[in-house]
C-alpha cells in the first residue's frame, strides 16, 4: 500500500472488519492498536480512526486528551458512551452503527480536503496566531495579519500536527504535496523560504519555523 499510514482502534473482530475495508478502499496502510495505552507517541500519524470502549475513557490523561491528536481523529460514537464524555477539538463524530461506505466518504473527504479539514480554528504558536481556515498569521495578537497561500498554511498545519518531533524533508513534502510523483526537488525549500520572509522577524535567522539536523519543527508549540 502506497496511500497514507493512519492508526485505528476497534473493540471487536467486527469493527476491525468495518475499518479496514475502508481503509483498503483507499488504499491505506491501516495500524491496529491494541489498547488506549498505544495512543501515547502517536503525534506522527496523519490520521486516527478511533471506536473507544470503556478503556478509553478511564485512561488517565495521554494522547486521547491531546488537543492535536484530537484535531486529526475521527471518532466514531456507540450507543454505550455517556452523554457526559467529552467529544470536543475531533476532526468528526460519527455515530455507529454505520456502513463501510459512509466511513469511506468521510475518509476521501478528509484527505480530499487536505490537513485543514482537521484544523481548529485558531492556533497559538508562542506569541503568534495562526488562523488556518482563513488563510491568516498574525506574528502578535494585535498585530497586522499576513496572507499565507494555500501550500504555506499546509507546510505550517502538518508541522504544527507532527508536534515536537517535527518531520524530515521527504515526510513533509509526502504529506504537504499529498504523495504526488515528480515534485522537484526545491519546491520545499522554495515554499518554506517564502513562508519564513512572511512569519518570521528575521527569516536568515528564523525562530518559528526551524531546522534542527534536517528536521523542520515549528518552535512554540
């Protein structure tokens, strides 16, 4: 399988059915989890799909409770969840039962859409704001805003998902760039340069968008 890796939590045989055909009709490489404590160390992946039972909640704290693994979940609710859990910051909610199909669509929508699909609307990074379904960044609160291109709001989206650990130069362009074939080889460096001369201070000595030994990482967050 070629298309993304997304990681995927179902309680039973035949939930694990449901998700994975799914995922096989997008061509995916599914990665089982087997419990809540898998959660922890996630921050990578580029999706979740997540069928919590009782574990799940009781878990204290983790990546379960994580505004940005919750920004790239789709959780899928039972009948057996309490109307008091807290279902907010997921990228969707779906309720179960549902058919391979919809799960399907939703699916195709979240990667047709790109990693704004999942945004919040609002992102703090240090003294900064990033507004990413607007196309905005505002280097203080009340200060002027700068209009980001489409490609720079993504390349700041998956840096900001991919958390501390920051990407490499090819798992970036992968996940900006959406797998395409034949990307040239500086359109990362290109794109990024012109995103540092808009966001930073001083884009030759940049503070917000870093490389660390060959990873990009967003400081601040």
């Amino acid at each position: 399988m070629s298309g993304p890796e997304i990681l995927y939590y179902a309680p039973d045989a035949a939930s694990s059915r449901l998700v994975e055909t799914a995922l096989a009709a997008l061509d995916a490489a599914p990665v089982k989890l087997k419990d809540s404590k898998e959660l922890d160390g996630t921050s990578q992946a580029e999706a979740c799909l997540i069928w919590p039972d009782a574990d799940f909640w009781t878990a204290p704290g983790g990546a379960f409770y994580d505004p940005v693994f919750r920004s790239k979940t789709i959780f899928l609710k039972g009948e057996s969840l309490l109307d008091s859990a807290d279902l907010s910051g997921f990228s969707a909610v779906m309720d179960l039962p549902l058919r391979a199909g919809t799960l399907i669509d939703k699916l195709r929508q979240y990667f047709k859409s790109g990693p704004v699909y999942a945004a919040p609307e609002e992102i703090m990074l240090g003294a900064a704001l990033f507004y990413p379904r607007e196309l905005r960044f505002l280097a203080e609160k009340e200060g002027p805003a700068v209009a980001l291109t489409e490609k720079e709001r993504d390349i700041l989206l998956v840096l900001y998902q991919a958390g501390t650990p920051g990407l490499e130069r090819q798992a970036l362009l992968d996940q900006v760039w959406a797998y395409a074939q034949g990307v040239e080889t500086h359109t990362l460096e290109t794109h990024i340069y012109r995103l540092r001369q808009k966001i930073e201070a001083d884009p030759a000595a940049p503070k917000l968008l870093v490389n660390e030994d060959g990873v990009y990482k967003l400081a601040g967050i």
